[in-house]
C-alpha cells in the first residue's frame, strides 16, 4: 500500500477534481503492474496497473490489488473499476480507505465481494486521506479543503509599514511554497494584495499540466485591467457591488465575475467556498493580506494555515491577521501544529484549526 500511495502521489498535479490514487497489482510478494489515476476522463488507477501488468506479459487473474481508495462503482466520466476488477478476475483487493464519495460510499467493495473477490480496507488509511484531503473535505462537507499560507518574520511581521516584504523568507522556502499552490485547484487573493503588490500568483518552477484558477476577492470591481494577475489564464473575479462597465471589459479579456455580495456589502466568503466546491474545486490556497487573512478566519473558511517563519525579528510592521482585540485569553482560536519542518533557513509550519468554527 505504501508503494500505491508513492504511485497515487504521482497523479497530485493532473487527476481533479477526481482523487489522486494509486493501485499495484502483486503476485506470490511480487509487483506485476503499478499506476496511478490519470487526468479527469482518463484511466482510473486500477485500469492503468492491470495495463501495466498486460503490457509486461503478467496475467492479473488471482493477483491481489493494493488500491489507495476503494474502487469506483459508477459510471461518470469513465465506467465502473469494480466491474473491469471483477471481468479481470483479480482474487483480493485491499484498499487504503472506503470511498465517501456518496456514489460510491461501501458499494464498490461489496460489489467485489458479492463477485467472489476478497476485500479488505483500512490499511494506510491516514496517509490516503491527506493525499485527497480537498477531494475528501467536498465530498464530505460540500466544501474544498482551504489552506492559507503567510510569510513572516520571527516576530510575525508580514511586510513593512511601506509595504516592502520580498524577501522575508529565503529561496528554498518560496520554491516550496510554489509546490503548495501547485496542488491547489484554486489560488485566492484579495484586491488589497492586486493593489499593493501586483502578482501573478502562477506556479513557476513545478510543471502543473492543470494550473491552479487565480480568485480575486473585490468587492467593488477595483482590480485594474492591466493587473498582471488578468494577463493570461482566465480568472474568476468575486464582487459584491455591481459595475457593469468593468464587468464587460472583464469578460471581454475572458473572465468571469461571479457576484456573491453580503449584507454589508461585501464579499459573502462562506458562500463562496461553498461556490467553489459547487465548481468541483477541492483544494485552495489563499495567498493575501492581514485584513482578508483576518476575515476569512474569522467567518470560519480556513481548515490550514501553511506558515514560513524565517528566523529574523523585523519589529513595527504588517502583521499576519488583522484580528480584533480579544478581552478574554480564553476567546482565542485554537490551532494543533500537523507538521513542522526546517525549509532551506526558514520554518514550515502547518497548523490546523481544531474548533467547529472554521468549517465553513
């Protein structure tokens, strides 16, 4: 299983809004295919290793298939892997986890075992999970994973009061945050961010045969039509105030301007996570400044902060979340640190919200 999870890890950048999984196909101790799931409408996991397996002169009848998901049972863009694994004559199949899929949801290891073939689950089911965290958070929930990452001095500095923040953190811990946004579906950034610091909030320096959708939270359609952010793939643009003029100029350049407007006449965030699940997006990584930082976790739309913290003091300057004064210490929001990990100079922490406030 262990080595189906290395071959579902394969397919990280290339298989939503499907799962990333892994299959390997063994015989008498001895791997006879390997694959993983390739891009939406193509093979799924299980048809690529039983191909590999065809293709290196193995027949698959009687073998057993180490499967990172429980096999699929219905028909979407592809038809059913249970019925290929049943036609095939596989004699077990083990999977890391059952599918909560609700399409799927347990049939596909009983339709197995109602065929004579062996079944078991639950083996590396953790780190199964954590690979298709986004695909598993909108099945379950309706909601993609969010994930927000921030860049900081020791002391939490963010930026200067001026503005100035490049470079905070060395090389090594910008390239991996690269390889955090590759894997998201979405990127999310405010028009403060667009304003001040004008990205482009691509992926350099990973091949991401299916770049990550660009969001820009901008409740008065301020962005400007020569932001960098508009300049190539098509962005979806969120606004709370209508502004038809800036709307057609938008969606003349390609995009799209999707209105989710609050009472207060802002962004309504939590109606648009729940948008982008609705768009089968399952992961996203905000990237933006302390005041939408604050909002988004205040209004319970982080699951994940992904933090850099470089070992410098910085002293009076932008923070990492504009949060409100609390009046009593036990208001605060509680986090359980998930990873930490030296990067190049800097500090990786991934940090996970543990109330049922940030939830969506």
């Amino acid at each position: 299983m262990a080595l189906a999870l290395e071959w579902a890890a394969k397919g990280i950048y290339i298989t939503a809004p499907n799962p990333r999984i892994g299959c390997v196909i063994v015989r008498d101790g001895v791997v006879i295919g390997a694959g993983h799931t390739q891009r939406a409408g193509g093979p799924h996991a299980e048809i690529e290793a039983m191909r590999d397996a065809r293709e290196r002169g193995h027949d698959v009848r009687g073998a057993t298939a180490y499967v990172t998901l429980e096999p699929c049972s219905h028909h979407g863009r592809t038809p059913p892997c249970s019925n290929a694994l049943i036609e095939a004559g596989l004699g077990r199949v083990v999977a890391a986890m059952v599918d909560p899929n609700p399409l799927v949801a347990g049939r596909g290891l009983a339709q197995l075992e109602a065929a004579g073939i062996a079944v078991s689950s639950g083996v590396l089911a953790e780190e199964a999970s954590e690979l298709n965290i986004g695909f598993f958070s909108r099945m379950r929930r309706g909601l993609p994973w969010v994930r927000l990452k921030v860049a900081a001095s020791l002391d939490g500095v963010t930026a200067l009061d001026n503005g100035e923040s490049q470079w905070i953190t060395g090389p090594e811990a910008r390239a991996d945050g690269h390889v955090w946004r590759a894997r998201a579906q979405a990127i999310v950034t405010g028009i403060g961010t667009i304003k001040a610091d004008d990205p482009q909030l691509t992926v350099r320096g990973v091949d991401t045969p299916l770049p990550p959708r660009r969001v820009v939270i901008d409740s008065r359609l301020e962005i400007p039509l020569a932001a960098r952010i508009l300049q190539g793939e098509p962005c979806w643009i969120v606004a709370a105030v209508p502004n038809p003029e800036k709307e057609a100029a938008l969606a003349a350049a390609g995009h799209e301007v999707i209105h989710l407007p609050n009472p207060g006449g802002k962004v309504d965030l939590p109606a648009l996570m729940r948008e982008l699940g609705r768009r089968e997006i399952n992961e996203v990584h905000v990237e933006a400044g302390s005041k939408l930082n604050a909002s988004m976790v205040r209004e319970g739309c982080v699951d994940e902060l992904l933090v850099y913290l470089a070992p410098s003091l910085i002293g009076k300057g932008q923070g990492m979340f504009e949060l409100p004064a609390l009046a009593r210490l036990a208001d605060k929001r509680e986090l359980r640190f998930h990873g930490v990990a030296q990067v190049g100079s800097d500090l990786r922490i991934l940090a996970r919200f543990t109330n049922t406030e940030n939830q969506h």
